[in-house]
C-alpha cells in the first residue's frame, strides 16, 4: 500500500515568538507527523522552534532606510515574478488598489515571498490576517481560517478597521473556518458564515504541564489571578474593582496581573485611585513556565472580560488546580460549569465578582473541590491531544477540498 505523504501546512499570520497557544498547537502538529512551516519576518532564534522538527518561511517587514526597503522590494518582486508571472500580476494588483503610494508598496512587499508557493494547506490563524492575504485565497491551496473572540464580536464593530467589510470573503473562499467555541460560529454566521465550512475545536493544553504544584505554599493572603493582555476588552478594572469591595469587607488578598498591554497606564491610575497599590502586582508579559509557576502559587482566577471567544489562560488555571471566577461573555460556558469548576458571574459587575471570590476566600474546602472539579474537566474535554488530533483531522479534510 503506497504510503501518504505528509501533508505541507503553511501558517500565515503568526509573530515571533508565536502566540502560547498557536506554539504548543503547532508543536504538536509537527509531532503528529504534519510538515509545519510558519511565515516571519525575523528568523526564530529560540531552540523549541527547532527541536519542534517546526519550519521557517522567511517574510520580510517594511522596515529600514527608503533605499534599502525599495532595492529589497525590487528583488522580491523580480524573484516572484521569476517563479510566477501570474501570481507576481495578481498581488500587483491588489497593491495597485490601495489609497497611497505607501500603502500600495507595503501591501506588493507582504505579498511576493508567496509568489509561485504551493503547500497542500495554507492556514490563517487569524481573520483579520486572512482579510490582508485574499489575493493567497486564489493561488491554488485550499485555505484554512480560524475565528477567535475578538477577531469576531469586537473587531468588526471598530468603524477604522475593514474586518466587517472583509470577513464575508474570507467565509466565501476558504475551504473551511475553524471556529474555537460554539459560540464564535453563531457570531461568525451574522457575517456570512455558512455553518457547513464551520468546525468548532476547542482549544486545548497539556495537563502534565499545566497541573497542580507538589510544594504549594501556604499564605493567609488570598492570591488571585488574572491572565490577559492590558486592553478594554479584558475588563482589568473591574477585578481591580472587585479587589477594592473584597478588602473593604476585610478579606485579606492580593491581585496578581499577568500580560501587558495598551492600558497599562490608565490601570495604574486606577489602582492608585482605589488605593490598592499594596495588593496588586503588575508582572507583565511571562514565558509559559513563569506563568504555570504564577497560577501554581494562586487560589482563585478571575477573569472579568467584557468579550471572549473562549479563554485559554482560564482551562490553563483549571490544570493548574486553581477556581475560576469567570464573566458571562462569549464560549465560556462552554469551558466551565456554574458551581462546579467554579463561578459565573454576570459582566461589568465587579460586586458580583467580588461575592464569588469571597466565596471561595472563606470556603477553602470548597477551593480544593473546585480545583479538582477542574483537572477532571481539562482530562476529559481540553486536553492538547484531543486538540491536535481534532486539528489533523480537519487539515486531512481541508486538503481533499478542490480549488477552483
């Protein structure tokens, strides 16, 4: 029986280094046998890359002198043109249609590393990315695209951005869209998706990495978490809020805020106008294993988020053991249970979160219960090995799609 061959996945979209959960996912593709190549603009210069078996394909950023960017773009344009004339005309004129002269040679210089290209997938883990590569969509590889919380119910609202306009496309032309909760395909149909392209996977995390602490240390302090970049959409200052009602009825605690962000500054206003400057620590942007070790040492997360598709940082505390005190909003009943791995609360209510954490800061039985509860959950439904096996799956599927 003649063997198949490994499937060649190109993945466009990504930054150095990867999002966490697009590393670990990409990781274990290559594992499973999937050759992998990431698109970046700067050669990886970090070890897992290429131990991961994880390829490199080299783009180039509009950066440097005028003179060096155009001598640059001039090769780019003559190699890509060498390799195929008729997708060199293609991205030629897609840049032609842009406002400015700028505009048009940053859009040529994006796309001619991919002239003549050809993998058996070509995947987006983004859609707004997808929207910026259409002129990809036509050059004969079957197009994988995935939906995520933000890129769907709060980025085609921005009135600057043309996601609204571009999200209809990218349903229509690629083979298939994975969507990461049931939830971001019901938002993503209001664009035009049609739910026979739409396969929903959940995102997963691998439970011997993310899982309790044997040496846990003990403190009267109440140490919570949050995990998330610093933006509106994470709803920082309402667990900052919470914090303040949560000392104020005397329970000792202290917030621990992990990511950075556009509203750094404005949430340290914050936390010196509620006069909590003693009870939060902002610890910035941490490498997977700094955050395993935060949410290892923490007794409850919160996540007070105004918008998700479905959250990772919270089945990664829920490894970890950790309660989750999440807001209403987006897949996230579809990752916990009300009063079982821990709370739901509704969003925008700080007092309300704030109850489910007092809660659990008098009831340390029910924390422990809680945690467990957890673990059990991330075993049966998130695992990273349901995810990557869900994953090949779908790139076998999307790879017998024909292109036109």
């Amino acid at each position: 029986m003649a063997r198949t061959r490994p499937l060649r996945l190109l993945v466009v979209g990504t930054s150095w280094p990867p999002q966490t959960f697009l590393g670990r996912l990409m990781r274990g593709l290559a594992a499973s046998g999937i050759d992998v190549s990431l698109a970046f603009s700067q050669e990886p210069d970090q070890e897992w890359f290429f131990q991961s078996g994880l390829r490199a394909f080299r783009t180039w950023s509009w950066e440097g002198s005028r003179i060096l960017r155009l001598v640059r773009l001039a090769w780019l344009s003559l190699r890509a043109f060498l390799r195929s004339p008729r997708d060199f005309w293609r991205f030629l004129r897609q840049s032609r249609a842009e406002p400015t002269l700028t505009a048009k040679l940053r859009t040529l210089n994006r796309l001619v590393p991919f002239a003549g290209v050809r993998y058996d997938v070509l995947y987006f883990p983004w859609n707004s990315v997808a929207i910026d590569y259409l002129p990809l969509f036509d050059c004969g590889m079957p197009v994988l695209v995935s939906c995520r919380g933000s890129q769907v119910n709060v980025a085609p609202h921005h009135p600057g951005r043309g996601v609204r306009k571009g999200l209809p496309a990218t349903f229509a032309r690629a083979a298939r869209i994975h969507c990461i909760s049931q939830a971001i395909e019901r938002e993503a149909e209001r664009f035009g998706l049609d739910r026979s392209k739409a396969r929903v996977i959940h995102p997963g995390i691998d439970p011997g990495f993310f899982s309790p602490s044997d040496s846990r240390d003990t403190s009267p302090m109440l140490r919570i978490i949050t995990v998330g970049s610093l933006v509106w959409v994470k709803g920082t200052t309402y667990a900052l809020q919470s914090l303040r009602l949560l000392l104020d009825r005397g329970i000792p605690a202290r917030l621990t805020l992990v990511g950075d962000g556009p509203e750094r500054q404005r949430i340290l206003y914050t936390i010196e106008d509620l006069g909590i400057r003693e009870h939060v620590e902002i610890a910035g942007r941490l490498p997977p294993l700094d955050v395993r070790d935060r949410l290892q040492q923490s007794d409850v997360f919160i996540l007070p988020s105004l918008s998700e598709g479905f959250c990772n940082a919270a089945i990664e505390a829920m490894g970890c053991g950790v309660p989750v005190v999440m807001t209403d909003c987006g897949g996230v009943l579809e990752g916990l249970t009300h009063g079982v791995e821990g709370f739901v609360v509704p969003l925008r209510d700080p007092e309300a979160m704030a109850d489910a954490v007092a809660t659990l800061a008098r009831d340390p039985g029910l924390r422990v219960r809680m945690g467990r509860a957890g673990q059990a959950r991330i075993a049966r439904d998130f695992t990273l090995d349901r995810h990557v096996r869900d994953f090949v799956t779908l790139l076998e599927e999307v790879r017998a799609c024909r292109v036109a």
